[in-house]
C-alpha cells in the first residue's frame, strides 16, 4: 500500500461521517477484506479514494436492504448475473419479511383493541353467540373496573387471538355448565360430594376461557355470584337458589384443598 498525503484520500473518520457507518464497522470491513483503504500516511493512518468510497457506498446500500456481509462480498466481487440472482434472492426474502411484519402489525392492532375493548366482536354477532339477554356494554364495564388487573391482560391476550366460532365453543361450554348445576342441584347432590367436586373442577376448567381460575380466586367468584345481583340474578333465574348452592359446593371444595373460604383472597 502507498504512502500518501491528506490530500490523496479521506481518512476513517471523514468517511465515517460522509456515509453515516461507525469508524468501528469500517475498521471490521478492512480487517476482514471487504473493504480495505488503497492508501495509508506515512504514519500508518488509513486513506481512502474515490474508488474505495465507491465501493463503501454500495456496501451500505446492500447493508440496507439486508444483506449479510459475506453475501455483500458476493455481490460486489462476482459477475453481474451472479449479482441479479443475489438480489432477486434478497428481493424474495425482503417480499416474505414485510408479510410477516404486516402480520405482526395486524397482530399488534388486535391486542391492543383487545386490551381496550375486551371482546372483538360486533353487537350482532355477541347477540348471536351469548343470546339475547346478553348486554354489548358489560365488556366495557369490565374493562373500566379490571382493566388494570393482570386477570384482564390475560383475558384481553386470549381475546385477541379467539374466532366467533372459538366464542361460540367458550359460550357453549358455559351454557352446559349452567346446565349441569341447575340438574345437579335439582337432583339433590351435597356440598363436597364427588358429585359436587366435579362441577367446580369443571368450572375452572371452563373459566380458563378468560384466565387462569386459582381455588381462592374461585372461592371469591362464588360469593360475587351469590352476593352481586346480575350474576345472582343470572343463577336464580334459572333455579331458585342456585347461586347460594353454587358458592356453597365452591367453598366445600376449597376447603377440602386446605383453603378456608372466610379468608380466602384474589390470589
């Protein structure tokens, strides 16, 4: 490599900030070969000419588009077929990483509508999948009184991603609940029964629908069903007195799981 003077070239840090790149990454690209100054000074500092600029330039052109250096080296150094081909290849893969940002983006715009509303579905079709007695405004109330919880994060990330057809299953599901505690309850079956156990077993398993149900947090559903007047007014509706049996085989049960119902907690 010749000596040279000021004049011939530009030094690292002139064209560090001529082409926006770190002095460390051109320092790399000369360690490595990519792209190494045509000149040095007499005191051993590196200069770079016209056509090395040249080259830098379109390294941090292909650096852009996202090229990995190795396939840059390729680019720069092979024919210009070789060169079309890399960058239909580059091409393709930009093409497939947009889509999966979009579809990130379209994710992202339904978790946060999520956390927002609660429930992604229209009036119509909430009517169509909850009946008619179900009321559009209680996800927003909802939202206004958990939505600081970390039981209303969980219940907006399972939201964001569930089909009405997926609703349509969590509906079903509660409705067969409802169904199986009134006919249970009709029949006669006593608090801390297996009978009875199986029912509030599954309960949590279809309260999992919205989010993770511990025993305690259960314990304090059942006295909300049985002390709230919409969800009392829910169960009663269907068999007087089921709001009552209800948080009475809940408490039967967590109490056969070492948990007093008197102190239990939202945890």
């Amino acid at each position: 490599m010749p000596d040279a003077t000021d004049a011939d070239g530009l030094t690292v840090g002139q064209v560090s900030t001529s082409l926006g790149v770190t002095v460390r990454a051109l320092h790399h690209w000369d360690e490595i070969g990519l792209a190494r100054p045509s000149l040095r000074t007499a005191a051993g500092y590196r200069l770079y000419t016209a056509c090395d600029l040249e080259r830098l330039h379109r390294i941090v052109v292909y650096r852009e588009i996202g090229l990995g250096l190795d396939r840059i080296r390729t680019v720069l150094d092979d024919s210009p077929a070789d060169v079309s081909g890399a960058l239909r290849t580059q091409r393709t893969q930009v093409a497939e990483r947009i889509d999966r940002l979009q579809q990130l983006g379209a994710g992202l715009d339904r978790m946060i509508d999520a956390h927002e509303r609660g429930l992604l579905l229209t009036v119509e079709q909430q009517a169509a999948i909850f009946g008619p007695h179900w009321n559009p405004e209680w996800p927003a109330q909802a939202r206004e009184r958990y939505g600081d919880t970390t039981q209303w994060q969980q219940y907006a990330e399972r939201s964001a991603s569930r089909s009405p057809e997926e609703w349509q299953a969590v509906a079903d599901a509660v409705a067969g609940l409802d169904r199986a505690l009134g006919e249970a309850m009709d029949a006669g079956v006593t608090p801390g029964s297996p009978e009875a156990n199986q029912l509030v077993e599954r309960h949590r398993e279809v309260f999992a629908s919205y989010f993770p149900l511990t025993r305690q947090m259960q314990v304090c559903l059942g006295r909300t069903f049985e002390a709230d007047p919409g969800y009392a007014a829910h169960y009663d509706g269907d068999r007087a007195g089921l709001a009552t049996w209800f948080r009475r085989i809940i408490d039967a049960s967590a109490r056969a799981h070492g948990i007093d119902p008197d102190t239990a907690a939202w945890q």
